[in-house]
C-alpha cells in the first residue's frame, strides 16, 4: 500500500504556492500585533490612559478571571514517567511470551501489556503443548488485579517486613534442624526444573523437611499405573491429531481431564474436509455418567454408571486381549456396543486410542494395556506430561503424621488443605497448633488464615519462573509487571532462607544455560519464544503383559446407591480463582448455569426422590436442595437435571463454596471437597430431597432446539460424502411470481446491495464441527472489551451481559435430525400443540451441540433501521457499529434483533456499590483495555468485531508501509484468537488468500436464521456427526 | 350547521324539557358549584397514585430501567404496553368529534367534548412512555430532528419510533386545537355567567374573546371543519403509525401486515370504552342524564361490539395467515401465544375484547348502565392484555431458543402504569371541575330539532 504516500493539501495555495504557507505556519496571527509597539515604547505606555469603559472591561475580566480560577475542576493526577522505558509507547501494546502453572492449570501464553501493564492474555502458537489458554488462564489476568490479595508478609495476623519474616523463619529453622524436629514442605506440583533443584538444596540445607506434592485434585491412580507399567511417575501424554478413533471412558479430555489441553488436536480430526470427494473424520465414542464438554462433543455418547464403566473397561480388556478372564457378565445391550467398540478398537489399529478418566489404578492399567495392545499411536510413547506429581499415599501420610503431632513445623505454598482436603478439621487443628507454621499464598484463604508466617507471595504475571509441562519442552515464565504489592516468590525465600544470594532470575538463568539450552547464546530467544524444546524424550514400554488380575479386580467393584462423580467445572476448576468474577459469572458450557456448583442428576432418579428444576414467574430457574450423604458427610446442594445423567449416578464439581479470602458475592456454592473421601472422585451416596429453594443464575432457560433445525444445521458423515450440498445444505427459498428463489439471490433482495469489493470486509467462520463449547472466548471477550459483570441477582433475571454466548442445545428425540423430523411429520393442531410440547423437553440421553453467537453484524441488519438516533450503522468494512455516546437506550433494536445478542446496561455497572465486582475497584479497572470505552448506564452495546484491534492492525500495516498479511486479522479478534480448535477464524473476504475467504467457500457454510434476510457477516459451518453406524446403538 | 328538522323515529338527543337556559345552567353547574365529598375522595386516590407514580418514574430515571422487570430477550413489555394502550384510548376523542362531525352525527355534540379531553389527557400519559422508557431519557430530545448547532445529530428517519414521535405530537397538537377551539364558545358562556372577578378574568383569557358575533361563529364553524378535516386522517395514521413500530420488525409476531387497520379498529375499541367508562360516571355526578341519554351509550355501545368484532376478525386473520404462510417461527409464535407460558394472557385477550363485546347484541344489555359500565372495563384490560400479548409473547420466544425467557413486572412496573391511571383521572377530575363538560354551544344548536319538548311539539303538531 505504497500508494498512501499521497499529499494531502488544505487549500489550494498551500499546493501551490509552498513559500507563503511555509510563512504562514511559523507564525500564529495572520498579522503581526502591534504590542511590541506599545510595550517597547515607555513614554507611549505612560500616555495611555484607561478609561471609564476600560478600567470597567479589567474589572469585569480580572473579577470573573478570578472567579473562575476558584472553581477547582477535578484533579486526575498522573505522574509521568521521569525516564520513558524503552519499547512503552502510549496507544501500543506489547506482548510478552510467558507460561503459568498453579498447579492446576498450566499454559504457554502470550501477555498484552499496554503502557507497563498487563491486560489480557492470548496464546502462544510457538508452544507445541499446552499453546492454549483455557477460560480460566485467559481470567487469571484479573485475578492479579485483585484488591483482596494479601499486599505484604505477615506474622500473626500483623504485617512485618520481609527483613523480619526472613530472619524469624531462619531462626526457627535452623533451631528445628538443630533439634532434628521433622518439618513438612507442602506444595503444588512442582514442574518447574529449577525450583525442583531450589527445593532439594533447600532441604539439603535442613535436611529435616520432607518434601510432599499435594494435587487438590488427584491424579494418583494415573500416575500409580503408568508408574507400574512404564517406570515413570507421570501422566501418560496423547496426541489426538493422530486418532481416527477415540473411545473414552469417563475422560473428560475436552474438559480438565489430567490438566489437559487436547481440544486443539482433537478438533483437527474433527474437520470433515473433502479429499477426491470423500471426506474423513475421527469417530468419537464417550461412556461417561456425568454430561461433560467431551460427551457433549462426542459422535455417540453411552451413559454408563462409574460401576459399569469398570465392568465395561475389563470386558474390553478381556476382549482385545483375547484373555481368559472369568468377569460377571455385562447387559445385553451394553455388550453389543462392546463387541461393536472393541471390533472397530481392533480395526482402526494405531489410529485409535482408548482414553480413561476413571479414578482407579486398575482401570488405568487396563487402558494402558489396550492402547498398548492396540499399538496406539495417539498415546504417545516419548513423551509424558508432568503437570501432576501428587501421591495420595505419601499426602496422607504427611496430613496423618502433621494430626498425630509428628511435624513440629511446615511450610506451604500453592496449595489450600483447609478448603481441598476431604475433612480438614483435624488438619486446621493441627495447624493452629503449630508454633512454625508457613505458607506463600495469595489470598487470606481457609489455611493462610491459619498459618503464623503469611509470605504474600507474587502472581504469576509478577514473577519468573520455568516449566517443564512435558518431557523435554520446557517454558519460560518472565514477569509482565512489578510487584503490585510487596510480595515475593516461593523460590526467592527459599533461596534466601538457604543462604543462597543469587536471584531466583540467575538461578533460572543458569540452570537453563548449563542443563536445558546447553548454550549462552540461546537465553534471549527462549526468554522471547518463551518456550524451548529440547530432544528429550522416553521410550515408554511396558514390562508387564497380563493384566487380568487388574481386570478381575475391577470388575469387583459394587455399587449399593447412588454413584457420585467429583468433576471441575471449566469455569471454575480447583477453586483456585474463585475471587475472580468473571469465572463466577462464566456460563457453565452444560448446565449454563453461572455462580454455581450443584448436584447433577437425571430426571428418571430427580423424579423418584422428588426433586424438581422449576421457572418463576421472570423465568429464572430455581430448584430444590439435595441432601448428598456419603458415610457421615453430609451436603446441601441444589440440583440441575441433567440430561444424559446416567441414571443411578449423579455429580458435584469442585471449586466452590470457597468461604475465605473471598468476596461476599463470589461466596457462592458448596465445597465438594468434603465428599472426596480418600481422593477418589467416584464415591458412594445417598441422596435424599430438602424443601427448601434454590435461586440459580442460569443463563439458558430453554434447553433443545424445537426442531428448528436451520438454526444448527447437521447432517451425517455419510450423507456429507455422498448427497449434493443442496440436500443436506439447501438454502432457504422465498416465492417470487410464484418461483422458488433462493433468499441469497439478488432478484429478491429489497434492498440496494451496498458495494463491499473494496477495502476490507470482514467475516467470521464458526466450524461447529470444531468448536467443543470450551468457552475460552467467552472470557478472552470480556477481557478485551471490558465487558461488565452483573452478578447473579441480574443474570438471574436474565441480563447477563457477554457479548459472545455458546448456546448449548439437547435433542428431545434421540438427535437433532429426529428432532426436525417429528417437527415435520406434524399434522393438524391437537398434533402440533403434543409435539411441541414434547419438544421443550430434552431427551434422557440427548445429542448435544455448541454453537457460539455473537452479534451477526448483519449486512442489512434489523437493529440498524429501527434506531430513532441511527445509534447503530453500518460501517464500510461490514461491521454493524454501535455507538455509546449516541445510545438513548429505547432498546428497539435489541427487540428486532433475531439473534438476540444486543446487551444492555441496565444500571450503571462501573464505579457502583451495587455492582461490587473489578469494575468498582480501582485495582480491579487496571485490566481495563483502554482502547474500549466502558460504557455508562442506559446504552446499547455488543460484539463489535474488536474494531479496536482491526483498526490497529490496519494502522499498523500502513504505517509499516505493506499490505495486511492474509490472516493477521484472525488475531485481532479476541474469540477467534483465543480459539485454540481453530473453530473460529475471522479476517478479510476480499483477501482472496485469507483463511476466512477459503473457509467461505466451503459447501457447509450456511448463516444463522438466514430466511430473514440480513445476510449476516458471521457464517457457520455445518455441524457433520460421525455416527452412521452407531446410530442404534 | 344542520337542519332543524329531524324525522320523528330518531330518539331525542336532549330530554328533559330543556330550555336555552337551563343548558347553560346544567353546564355550568359543575364549574360554579364547589366539589362535593366524593370528588375529592377520588380525587385524592388518584393524586395518591400520581404522586406514587411519579416516585417510580424519579426511582427509574435515577437508578436505571433495570428497576423494570425487562431482561435481555424482553426489551420492551409493560413500557410500551401502556404507551399503546394510552394511545389506543386516545383514539375515541378525534374520532367522535372530527369522524362524526363530518358525517354529521349530532348525537356526538353530548360526549364529544368529554371524549377530547379524555383524549388529551391519555395521550399525555401516552407520551410519558417513549421518554421514560428510554435508557438515558435526559437525551431525549435526541430523537428530535434539530439542526446539528442545538448539539444533537440528524437523526434516522427509516425508524418507527420517530415516526411515533411525529404522529403523537401533531395528534396531541391538533386534538388541543380541536378542542380549545370548541370550547370558545362555552368557555365564554361560563365567562359570561361569572360573578367572581378572578374567575370572569381566567374564563376571558382561555375564551380568547369571544364576542358571539355571527362572524365569531362564522369562523368558528369553518375552522371546526377544517381542524375536522385534518383530524380524521390522524385518526387513521397514529395509531397506522404506532402499529408500524412493530410491523416493520421481524420479529414473528410483529412482522404482519394486517397490524395498520387492527391496531385502529382496536384503538376506537378502546377508546369508546373509555369513554363510556368515564360518561357513565360523569352524567350520573354531575347529573348530565339528559345530555348525555341511554341512546348515546346505546350507540357508543355499538360502535364498542363492531370494532370488537374487527379486532376478532384481525385475531382471527392473524392465526390464519400464521398457518398459511408455511413459516414454521411464525407458527409457533402463534401457538406459542394461545398455548404457550403466557397462554392466561392471550385468553383473557380473546375472552375481554372477542366474546364480551358480542353482549351487545342484545338490546336489553346494551341499554343497561350497568352492564355498558362493566363491559367498557372488562375491554379495557382486554385491550391492555392485546398490547401485553403482542409485544411480551412475541419477543419472550422468538427466533432462537436460547435466548428465551420469560418476563415479570416489579412493582416499579405496576408503580408507572398505577401513576398514569392517576394523572389521567387527576386531570380528567380537574377538567370536570373547571371546565364546561359539554360542548353547550353544540348542544343547543340541536335542542330545536333533537329537544325531546321540541320534537314533542312537533310531533304533536304533525300528527
């Protein structure tokens, strides 16, 4: 775009005649004043005299000069930077490679700063595992925004100095050392290679302390199995781009099964595209008893009890074996589908993988046995994750010793036993009576609040720090900003307190030089990569052959009541952030239900206890509690149904009923820790009905698609391969003289097409064959366009405000096709008024799909018309505009809008006591993006295709003198650049190289309610489901 | 203007032995008599209600609407219920005296004046609405078309609701017009009558002067029918207009065509009831039994059961086409409306303004006060319902699933609409206290033809 090097003139002499212009520039009057004169000349002065009206103009002016000057306006001070650092220009954001782990999660990010401060996260593409930022990676930016946080070390409840505390510990340390008094080391996972060495010279110093892992939430059993089989404690790694067949077991793979962060390769497999006119995908089978995001995905979803998911495991073990095991026998139905899956296990050879989430080493043995037997390749043979390294055994051990009284001190960071442990209570008592007690925590939460020493340890966008997520990729974590408050790190004390002086920074610096880059060239580019593979790698094989007695073993298992799964929701996992509010106001991707956990159970067993899911009056969804009893734990919780609950079984996630370090609003739920008996996640309970009623923020209120089978358009692989696009695909037709014409047509169009081959034109392609309902959108949207928060009292009365929503709809009849059939086959009234009716509710075991929406920016769009103001427009690049400051708020245009996806500012959400979340808080509106205006009570507003971030990208391509590159838009987009399935990808349809222009071509492209005529700019791709031959089973 | 005969079928317009004077002390009695208890007990609910009101209205504009009970899918619901439902009332006034001036209905000189000022008054309330539901009301002149100086912007004029504001205003202004210049005449007789001096003063400004020359009335007849004349098309495009705020949608529900003469044949509907509702009360208080006769309720009885019957044909029409048009969302939204969540709504709809109003087919019914009182209520809350049903249950269940939802009003809803029901009856006490309630000058054109003594006397002298 060399071309806009044009001259740009205001008046024609200035074109011309450059010499007078040039004159005229230097000087700011036209003509000269003539003060010097009079100023210069004293005698001229002296004669002047003032008069009447003179000395009256001076009064008037000096008196309302000085009136004017008392009127104090508001005083905003900002203090500029004395030296301007380097690379910080006001308006640009920098970005910055870094990686988080907190136990929990663990990405490889991306950080944009703008003007020294941290305000959203994105991903890292160099990262070959772990490049994606889920929900609540992407919301941890605002978790260190966060006012709450402990802001310096404490003794005792007292704030001290970091002097103090450091010589204290030290004391009391070496006194325990000297005595010989055993102190317990309590942390998270530890993956980070430099600070697994920190610790083991720490306890080298005091070889007292006993080091112990503590995951919240355990992944023992894996670890136990792949432990037995291949000799390396840690989790077995899969890759799914590889699988052409996927059966899981109870894994929500999709979902936070293992830390994982599948969804990207798996959704690769997940793509129908046509090679020689036959198009090929992975076939995805899920028996689970819970509804997860990966059952929601799957081609053919099987309820299963946790008991018979056992049962079912050994028999498929015993099958593909081909051993000689004496197992109870299956039911006849659950052993056809058995015979089908282990026939097309066997069939699809290493392409295929069997996954398995069920929390039992024998069952992980099996899985492991089959994927060996199968020869899989999607489980990988070389690599291992190493995102978990908790042992129950030795984490029970250590809480069993600390009871008894055997520690005389410990010393915790990342983890919280007083909220994860099952029953904490002789832990805090424990606790409370040791003399040396310390822990490195964020919050003021159930066990800080218990500790003596309270080190206010540093966020992880604060601090440095490497990882090492899999074997051999290692990562890099750089602080994006100082220290907030006055904190440290884990590894910085423990590195004073071992008298070692060198930073935590050189430490990193040097282990990586002389054990992981071997080089001292190489430090910048892996600091800027922020990753660095090296060629480490495993050669995992099993020593043992028969697993039969594993197979016999779990086939033991009895269940006598109900079967309780523990799972973590996506918005919410360990419970970690529960403080953050955007996570509490995340839509559950399933259940849709936000500020909530909650006792999932299907509507054959809700009916027989007398449980019940019920609108008021405004449509809110209220329930009644259930009374969750395992041995002699009891548990309050509301219910949702849930369809596609096994029945017999039911399921509570962690994370919630967080009580300290928490804001009364984010106090939401009940702590499902306390039935995590033994930490296994699958337990036995009793469940009996409470009367009372349960208020819930959910934020879908109707549940299947009433057959509207143009909204999520389907169809089968087959079909796919075989039918014209016009039979699984048609385009709407409207009557025109009496000929049936496709609405997309011009010859129907009433309006004059406005021309769009010029310039930018932007569109947006969602693949719902892609999209797994992650959510990681939902939260990179509120990031980037400040979003508000509302809380649940609002989102209760349907007012939540993201821009960008992932519906979630069940099937009523067995699948959405079925669905559409019954719809069609509706003769006469009393027929329609059955069927509908029939539709509002979902089948017990229904076909689920996602399908993100977001304003449609609609080429002639309904809300554009109707605004008295013309508020809302369209603008030259496709996008529908909505501007704030004209916004009177009549909301006639949220009302036209087809796609219901205007949001409005029912009160004032800034600055409002009543809406106490980051946006009231001055620390909290540091994640504010400046380049989005936060918008005030009464106004209108919605998705706005990141028009901030595509105009910045064009800036930049102009001043950079070039051409927009074909797909530098995809990243401009919030949603699709969080989007780690590839699901989503936006940019410019008159780039004829751009990914959205090929995409736009593809014969499942259709667009949402396209028979109303707006001919939107977001299209979708049409949903393909791999399930021809399991159909019946 | 008329004849003065009138053939001896017709029923007598003015009963009781009237004379010039005594009309002119029947009208005035009102204004020169002081208020008795019961005027000011209703008067005083209804300020208690306007005052209420008018907290919910400053509780609203301070706080936002979400004090409302709207949400995400519901951006409109008891807002521009009311706003419609206020102007479809509004309706009776210019229609009775502009229509029915025009097709010389003398039978409209007792009620017409009663029936403008009800329609000044509702239409007031009818205003209140698109300003207060606004989400920043302080910005409302927005919507105004000033030149860009003033500091607002052009603004679009593809948008129904500034249709809306045009129709309303030039309506409310030609219906003030309408009726000040009717009341000229009266307004003098009362100046006339006026003992006090402050009172002869206040009715001389308002009779603007009026001298009761011929060329006084002169002008007065032409201007009456030529405000007539501008009036009867307004008649016809405000409420046109008003329909087309959600004709022009496309929402299923909205998206229909038929809305432009169902929305007018519904406003007349409610329109006459209202002022049945009103006169019924009126002629009893003020003792007005002979101006206004069983025979104006019989015939504003009759309009009620044919435009109720329209609206039931547009009802009707409306479930037809839904069925016809092969559109499965339009389908639904209609069976959605009659058997979906809000099906109490479409029933008490159907039940109020379909089936009641065919009462009226009886004679005996829709002489009867009592019954003509009750029926001119029960239309009303259909009428309120048609609005509720249209906009509520079309929007609660439109295209995609997921969004839908359901809605409930808080008691700041039920607070506005309580408070305009009392502004209007604040107003409407105050105008029966003050001004002359029937348009006597009109009236004693006809007392020669239409008088019951005169018509007796004639009668007598024929036979």
């Amino acid at each position: 775009m060399n071309k806009s090097l044009k001259k740009y003139w205001k008046s024609e002499v200035e074109l011309t005649n450059n010499s007078q212009v040039e004159k005229l520039r230097h000087d700011e009057f036209v003509e000269k004043l003539p003060v010097d004169n009079l100023f210069e000349d004293e005698k001229s002065l002296n004669d002047s005299s003032t008069n009447r009206r003179d000395f009256l103009k001076y009064l008037g002016f000096s008196t309302s000069a000085a009136v004017l000057a008392s009127c104090e306006g508001p005083v905003n001070k900002s203090v500029p930077y004395v030296i301007q650092p380097e690379r910080i220009r006001p308006g640009i954001s920098n970005y910055y490679a870094t990686s988080m782990f907190n136990g929990y999660d663990c990405a490889n990010i991306l950080v944009k700063t703008r003007e020294g401060r941290p305000i959203k996260i994105e991903n890292n593409k160099l990262a070959k595992f772990h490049g994606s930022a889920n929900a609540r990676v992407h919301a941890s930016i605002l978790s260190m925004y966060d006012s709450g946080r402990i802001q310096g070390p404490m003794y005792d409840g007292n704030n001290i100095s970091w002097e103090e505390l450091d010589q204290d510990i030290i004391k009391k340390l070496e006194s325990l050392r000297f005595n010989n008094s055993p102190v317990a080391l309590l942390t998270s996972t530890i993956s980070s290679p430099t600070s697994i060495k920190i610790i083991n010279s720490f306890i080298k110093k005091y070889p007292n302390i006993t080091h112990v892992e503590y995951d919240s939430i355990s992944e023992s059993s894996v670890l136990d199995a792949h432990e037995i089989m291949y000799g390396v404690r840690a989790l077995p790694l899969y890759e799914f781009k590889n699988a052409k067949y996927i059966v899981s077991i109870g894994a929500d793979f999709l979902g936070d099964w293992m830390g994982s962060n599948y969804d990207g390769d798996y959704a690769k497999g997940r793509v129908p595209i046509k090679v020689d006119g036959t198009a090929t995908m992975s076939k995805h089978i899920q028996l689970e008893s819970n509804m997860s995001v990966t059952g929601a995905n799957a081609d053919v979803r099987i309820p299963l009890k946790p008991s018979t998911q056992k049962l079912f495991l050994a028999h498929l073990y015993k099958k593909i074996s081909n051993s000689d095991i004496n197992l109870p026998e299956l039911d006849k139905k659950t052993n056809e589908r058995l015979i089908e899956i282990s026939k097309d296990l066997t069939l699809n050879g290493n392409s295929s993988v069997l996954v398995c989430g069920i929390d039992d080493v024998n069952a992980q043995l099996l899985t492991n046995a089959i994927n060996d037997l199968i020869n899989s390749s999607v489980k990988s043979s070389s690599k291992v994750s190493l995102i978990r390294k908790g042992n129950d055994k030795k984490v029970n051990e250590l809480i069993a010793k600390l009871n008894n009284g055997e520690f005389s001190g410990i010393i915790m960071s990342g983890v919280n036993p007083a909220y994860t442990l099952p029953n904490p209570k002789s832990f805090n008592d424990a606790l409370r009576k040791l003399d040396f007690s310390v822990i490195f925590s964020m919050k003021m939460d159930e066990t800080t609040s218990l500790c003596k020493y309270v080190s206010a340890s540093s966020h992880y966008l604060e601090s440095w720090g490497d990882f090492q997520f899999v074997n051999g990729e290692y990562s890099i974590c750089q602080p994006t900003i100082k220290n907030l408050f006055d904190t440290k790190q884990f590894e910085e004390c423990l590195l004073s307190w071992s008298g070692n002086e060198n930073s935590f920074y050189d430490e990193i610096k040097s282990n990586w030089s002389n054990n992981i880059l071997l080089s001292n060239t190489k430090w910048n580019k892996a600091i800027h990569d922020g990753v660095y593979s090296s060629n480490d790698s495993y050669n995992l094989k099993s020593s043992n052959n028969s697993f039969s007695y594993s197979a016999l073993e779990l086939s033991k298992i009895k269940s006598s009541n109900f079967e309780l799964l523990l799972y973590s929701k996506i918005g919410m996992g360990d419970g970690q952030q529960a403080n953050n509010p955007w996570l509490q106001e995340f839509p559950d991707p399933i259940s849709r239900v936000s500020w909530d956990n909650y006792l999932t159970i299907s509507k054959k067993d809700a009916e027989s206890i007398g449980l019940k899911n019920y609108n008021e009056s405004n449509g809110a969804l209220n329930s009644n509690y259930a009374l969750v009893k395992n041995a002699d734990i009891e548990l309050k919780l509301p219910v949702i149904i849930q369809p596609g609950q096994a029945n017999g079984t039911v399921g509570v996630s962690f994370g919630y009923g967080r009580m300290m370090g928490i804001k009364s609003e984010m106090k939401t739920g009940s702590n499902a820790f306390s039935l995590y008996d033994k930490f296994s996640k699958i337990q036995d309970v009793e469940i009996k009905a409470i009367h009372e009623i349960h208020e819930f923020a959910c934020v879908q209120l109707h549940n299947t698609l009433m057959g509207r089978g143009d909204i999520v358009k389907e169809t089968s692989l087959e079909v796919f391969n075989t039918k014209d696009k016009e039979y699984w695909n048609p385009v709407p037709v409207v009557s025109k003289n009496h000929i049936e014409t496709a609405v997309n047509k011009k010859e129907v169009n009433i309006y004059q097409e406005f021309d769009r081959s010029i310039g930018h034109h932007f569109n947006l392609s969602i693949d719902l064959n892609a999209c797994t309902g992650c959510g990681a959108c939902v939260i990179a949207c509120h990031a980037e366009n400040n979003v508000p928060v509302v809380g649940k009292r609002e989102v209760r009365k349907s007012r939540d405000m993201h821009w960008l929503r992932i519906d979630r709809y069940y099937s009523s009849d067995v699948s959405f096709q079925d669905d559409n059939q019954n719809k069609d086959d509706i003769n006469g009234l009393s027929d329609s008024l059955s069927v509908f009716g029939q539709m509002e509710d979902p089948n017990e075991n229904p076909q689920v799909v996602f399908q993100p929406v977001m304003c449609q920016h609609c080429n002639q769009a309904p809300c554009e018309t109707v605004c008295p103001v013309a508020a809302t427009s369209h603008g030259r690049q496709g996008q529908n505009h909505m501007a704030y400051n004209r916004c009177v708020g009549t909301r006639y245009c949220a009302n036209n809008c087809p796609y219901k996806v205007r949001r409005f500012n029912w009160f004032l959400y800034n600055n409002n006591d009543e809406f106490d979340f980051n946006m009231n808080d001055d620390l909290g509106k540091m994640v504010l993006n400046p380049d989005v205006v936060v918008r005030s009570r009464g106004v209108m507003e919605k998705c706005s295709f990141c028009i901030q971030s595509t105009q910045a990208v064009i800036l930049k391509a102009k001043n950079e003198g070039r051409e927009v590159n074909k797909n530098e838009f995809n990243d401009a987009c919030a949603c699709s650049a969080a989007c780690s399935t590839g699901a989503m990808s936006f940019g410019d349809i008159n780039n004829k190289e751009s990914e959205v222009y090929k995409r736009k071509k593809d014969d499942r492209v259709y667009h949402l309610l396209e028979y109303v005529g707006t001919k939107p700019n977001v299209f979708y791709h049409a949903k393909v489901r791999n399930n021809d031959k399991l159909k019946n089973i | 203007m008329g004849s003065h005969y009138e053939a001896p079928i017709r029923k007598p317009l003015v009963t009781g032995n009237k004379t010039y004077h005594q009309i002119s002390v029947d009208v005035a009695r009102p204004v020169e008599g002081s208020a008795n208890k019961q005027w000011w007990i209703v008067f005083g609910i209804a300020l208690a209600l306007f005052v209420w009101g008018i907290g919910c209205i400053i509780y609203t504009i301070s706080t936002g609407i979400g004090t409302w009970g709207l949400n995400k899918t519901v951006g409109w619901a008891w807002d521009i219920t009311n706003f419609v439902w206020w102007v479809g009332i509004g309706h009776a006034g210019t229609l009775i005296s502009a229509v029915l001036l025009l097709f010389r209905q003398k039978w409209r000189m007792g009620i017409n004046r009663s029936a403008e000022a009800m329609t000044i008054f509702s239409v007031i309330q009818a205003g209140l609405f698109p300003i207060i539901h606004m989400g920043r009301p302080w910005l409302a002149y927005w919507i105004v078309p000033i030149p860009n100086q003033f500091g607002s912007l052009w603004v679009n004029f593809n948008s129904p609701l500034l249709w809306d504001v045009f129709a309303i205003s030039t309506y409310l202004t030609v219906s003030l017009v309408f009726w000040w210049t009717g009341l000229l005449p009266d307004f003098a007789m009362i100046r006339d009558r006026a003992i006090k001096p402050f009172q002869k003063k206040i009715y001389s400004l308002v009779s603007f002067g009026w001298s009761g020359r011929a060329k006084d009335w002169q002008r007065f007849e032409e201007v009456s029918l030529v405000l007539a004349g501008l009036a009867t098309p307004l008649v016809l495009s405000v409420h046109t207009i008003v329909s087309f705020d959600f004709a022009t949608s496309v929402i299923p529900g909205w998206h229909t065509t038929i809305f432009p003469p169902y929305f007018v044949a519904g406003a007349i509907f409610s329109g006459f009831a209202m002022v049945n509702t009103l006169l019924i009360v009126m002629r009893k208080v003020c003792s007005l039994e002979d101006y206004i006769t069983i025979q104006h309720i019989e015939l504003m009885n009759i309009v009620i059961m044919i435009t109720g019957s329209i609206v039931g044909c547009a009802y009707i029409t409306e479930l037809f086409i839904a069925w016809y048009s092969g559109v499965e969302y339009e389908q639904y939204a209609f069976l959605n409306r009659a058997t979906g969540p809000y099906w109490w709504a479409y029933w008490a709809m159907m039940t109020c303004n379909v089936f009641s109003p065919q009462f009226m087919w009886i004679k005996r019914l829709r002489t009867s006060i009592v019954f003509s009182f009750v029926i001119s209520i029960v239309v009303n809350i259909g009428m309120w319902f048609e609005r509720f049903v249209i906009i509520v249950t079309s929007l609660h269940r439109d295209y995609l699933p997921s969004s839908w939802t359901m809605f409930s009003p808080t008691f700041v809803d039920i607070g506005i609409f309580l408070g305009t029901i009392g502004f209007f009856f604040v107003l409407f006490l105050l105008y029966a206290r003050t001004f002359p309630v029937i348009a006597q000058a009109e009236v004693k054109t006809i007392l020669k033809s239409s008088g019951d003594n005169y018509k007796k006397i004639r009668d007598n002298k024929n036979g």
